[in-house]
C-alpha cells in the first residue's frame, strides 16, 4: 500500500512506523520552523519580546483559540500541559473532610494522582465511578458516574476522552447532568483539541483543559485551560507572580496566567500556525481532517480486530482518532505472555514499531492503542497487526 502523502510533512524517523501519536504527539516541519523563527526573534531581543510584544501576541493566540473551541478569549489560559492544570484546578479549590471528589477508573493516572493528593491533604475522599470495557453503549458509561454521586459529591473530575481505553465519554450529557445535581465538573480533554469538536461556551462545564501537543500538533509546552467566568476569582496557576492582585476578584484571571516567571512562551505562540497549517492540508480544513483521521482509527481497529479473532470493545461513534483493543490470551512463552506493557512496548519498537500497550485486566490482562494522525497510513496497521500476532506467538 502506499505510504500517506503527508507523511514527509513530519519530521519523523522514517525506519520507525509512528502508530502512538496520541501519547506525546508530533510536531510537522513548517510548524517547528515558525517556532524556531519566533526563538530567534526572543533571543534577539528577550526584554523586547517578553515585555512589549509578548503581551499582545499571547492576546492574538488566545484569540484564534477560542475561535476554534467555541470560547471566548478571556476565558482561555495558557498552561504548559492539561496535567499542570489539572493540578491547577486542584490545588486552587478548597476541600473539607467528608467531602467526596468524583472520578471513573478510566481516568489519566497522573491525574488521579493529583487528585489523591488534595484529598489526601484535606482529608476528603476520591469515589471512583466503575466504567465497562467493553462498553455496549452510552447509557454504561453515564449511569455508573451518576450513581456515584451522593449530597457529599464537591466536584467530578471527568476524561472527554479516555487515555488507557481511547473511550470518548459522553461529556455532553455527563456536565449538565452531573450540574443538575449539584456537581461542577473538571473535564481532562488532554486528546481532545484536534480530535473532536469542541464548544466550550455551550458544554458550561467549570473546568476544561487540553493539550495543543497532541492532535492539534503543536510544539511541546503548549496547552490551554478553560474557566467558566463565575469561577475565575477562585483559581489560579500553580506559581504565583506578578500577574496575581488579591484584590482584583478574578478581574485579573489573564494577567496572572499569562506570566508566572520568565519562561519559553513560543510553544503557545505557535498554536495559531498548527490551526493555520494543519487546517490548509485538506480541501475541507480541520472538520476533514479529524473526519479522515476517525475514519482511518475505525478501519484500523477493524483490521486489528480481525487479525488477532476479538470483538471490538465499543462501538464506532465512541471513537476518535485512537482506539485500545483487548489482547486475546498469548501462547505460553510468548513474548505477549512473559512482559509487561512497558516492555512489551520495548520489544516492538526493537522491530520497529512504536505503539502503546497498557494493563488493563477487566479486558483480558492488556490492551494495545493504536493512533491515526494523517502521516499515518493502512500498510503500517497492517504491518502492527502482524507484530501483534508475531508477540501473542501465533506466528
């Protein structure tokens, strides 16, 4: 099969096939050249650039954005990952013992990490919403989490879309609802921006936060963090510099976020180049874009999934542009039966294929995920699928 003619785009090693875009991303070319030319520009002048014209700039990407999200601009907040805003969010609110921090067993484990942390610290407690994998359909995945809620329930900390099962969960249906109960909610969509459609204005949630790294396809270091307006006075960055006025009562909400130290801001300046570049690459800009990325996710699970003899996990419209499968039970000695994930993941980068496993023993003992980025193409699949089988010692 032939190779994606946008593949040379990308500055990828090209002896490697890169199925894992969804864990780090990847950056093309023309986008890290822009990068590069704003670095430059910054350390020709670094007072001019961090003082005069930073200021407006970081204005003009949050401006293109939140066109791009369905928010407005002063409600976006440049961080450099959606886990430091998850802590962020976290460590800016106040809890009290009994009260109750609502997750899923699908979440990001960094994140839950932070989340035991601050209930640790304040003495509430984390309750984790049992999700199914496999999952039938929607109503499996909204049920267990209002379930879960209870007069003690303070806040949900909710994926858009899962990282160890590639899940998109019904975040439409889960904020409002989880709203009608007394419950505000902190949406993880770290693969969210680039993948799917987004309109934070219209979803309400109080908090949502996204990596530009990954399927927007932005340098590393770049990420936003949305804040519902009623709540900005309450939250704040992790550092606390120049940008913070006690008094301001949330008046101060972009000031505060956009310097917290002196730091490497290009990564944020080139987000409007990624929304520019990427979205010129096909006739139907970023609405064909995601749709032939989520097409090319499904055909990909189809052919994995026939190769190795197991059902797909969830339906079709769960999907993005990743997708996690069980693997069936390995022979004996196989390579799939003595390692772990991690070094299962070793072995086949070895042979020159970079993916991602995960344990997940309510789907057998692992599961692989596979990426679909517009370098990628069906003959590598094909080439994954043959691995697999190699690993589960069905060769």
């Amino acid at each position: 099969m032939a190779p994606s003619p946008f593949a040379e785009l990308w500055p990828l090693d090209p002896g490697v096939l890169h199925l894992n875009h969804g864990s780090f991303g990847a950056c093309p070319r023309a986008v890290l050249e822009f990068q590069r030319a704003l670095a430059e520009e910054l350390e020709r002048e670094p007072t001019d650039f961090l003082v005069r014209r930073l200021p407006g700039r970081l204005a003009a990407a949050r401006a293109a954005l939140g066109a791009f999200v369905g928010a407005a601009a002063d409600d976006l907040a440049f961080v450099p990952n959606a886990t430091s805003a998850v802590n962020a969010v976290l460590r800016s609110l106040t809890f009290a013992p009994g009260d109750e921090l609502l997750t899923t067993d699908h979440a990001y484990g960094a994140c839950r990490k932070a989340l035991d942390f601050v209930a640790g610290r304040s003495g509430a407690r984390v309750v984790v919403a049992r999700l199914p994998f496999p999952v039938a359909n929607e109503e499996e995945l909204v049920a267990p989490v209002l379930a879960a809620v209870t007069p003690r329930t303070r806040l949900a900390m909710i994926d858009h879309v899962t990282s160890p099962t590639a899940l998109v969960l019904p975040i439409g249906r889960l904020v409002p609802e989880l709203s009608a109960r007394g419950v505000e909610t902190l949406v993880d969509g770290a693969h969210a921006l680039g993948m799917l459609p987004l309109d934070l204005d219209r979803l309400g949630a109080a908090f949502y936060t996204a990596n530009a790294h990954k399927w927007l396809c932005a340098p590393k270091g770049a990420a936003f963090l949305h804040v519902r307006r009623d709540l900005q006075g309450g939250v704040h960055p992790l550092t606390i510099s120049h940008g913070f006025d006690a008094a301001a009562g949330g008046a101060s909400f972009r000031e505060e976020w956009d310097w917290t130290g002196t730091l490497d801001p290009t990564a944020w300046l080139a987000i409007p180049e990624c929304l520019r570049y990427l979205g010129g690459l096909l006739p139907g800009g970023w609405s064909e874009l995601m749709a032939r990325n989520r097409a090319l996710c499904r055909e990909t699970r189809r052919r994995i999934a026939t190769a190795l003899g197991v059902e797909p996990p969830c339906p079709e419209e769960m999907l993005g542009s990743i997708a996690s499968l069980p693997l069936p039970a390995p022979a004996p000695g196989s390579a799939a039966a003595r390692l772990g994930h991690e070094a299962l993941m070793n072995w086949a980068r070895e042979r020159g294929v970079e993916t991602w496993f995960f344990g997940w023993p309510a789907a057998g003992d692992k599961v692989v995920r596979v990426s679909a980025q517009l370098y990628n193409d069906a003959g590598q699949y094909d080439r994954l699928a043959e691995l697999l089988t190699e690993a589960l010692g069905r060769a």
